[in-house]
C-alpha cells in the first residue's frame, strides 16, 4: 500500500479504493485509510483522498495547505477531477514500476 501512495506524483491524488485496488486490496478502502493514519515516515498521505473527492476531517485543513502547495486547488469541497489519477494512468503506472523495482532484492529480476 505505501508503494502505491509513494507513486502518486506531486499534483495528483487517489482515492482511498483506488490505492486499495492497486495495493491488491480491493474492497479495502478504510483499511487504507487506517494504515495511512498509522504510517509513520515520509509517506504523501496528503494525496489520497475520499472517492467523491472531497478531504477527510480531522486533517482536512494541513491536507489543503499540502496539496495546494503541489499545484493542487479544490472547487468548493472537492479536488478538481483534472487531479485525479485513472488506476490506468502513465504517470502512476511508471512511478508505481520503478518503486517496485528499487523494492526487490538483489539479483533478481
């Protein structure tokens, strides 16, 4: 699951199901939810958002500031959709290969 939020790049969000779906847990969307509030390090939680695109409380005002600093301004209560990736996007499909290559071991392909 942090692989998947690790690839979301800088401007672009997820939805919770999405990630879900990706990380191979699908129907898992508040598990990841869970495991973002528990994830300790460098991860952009901020990224990843409900499925009607709005901002989860009670973190919805640092997760504004972050995502306006990538570029990133909501309508009203809601991410534009010009920001939300498709499961299928280029962009989240070559960051999502690249960081489950630097993941593998040594030595195997």
């Amino acid at each position: 699951m942090a692989q998947v939020v690790r690839a979301i790049p800088r401007g672009a969000v997820l939805s919770y199901s999405r990630v879900a779906v990706l990380a191979g847990i699908p129907g898992r969307a508040r598990l990841v939810g869970k495991l973002l509030r528990h994830t300790g390090g460098p991860l952009p939680w901020w990224r990843v958002v409900r499925a009607d695109r709005t901002l989860a409380e009670p973190v919805a005002e640092k997760q504004r500031r972050k995502l306006r600093a990538e570029g990133v301004s909501l309508k009203g209560a809601r991410i534009p959709l010009a920001h939300v990736l498709a499961v299928g996007d280029a962009r989240l499909l070559r960051a999502l290969q690249k960081t489950r290559l630097r993941g593998r071991a040594p030595g195997r392909a």
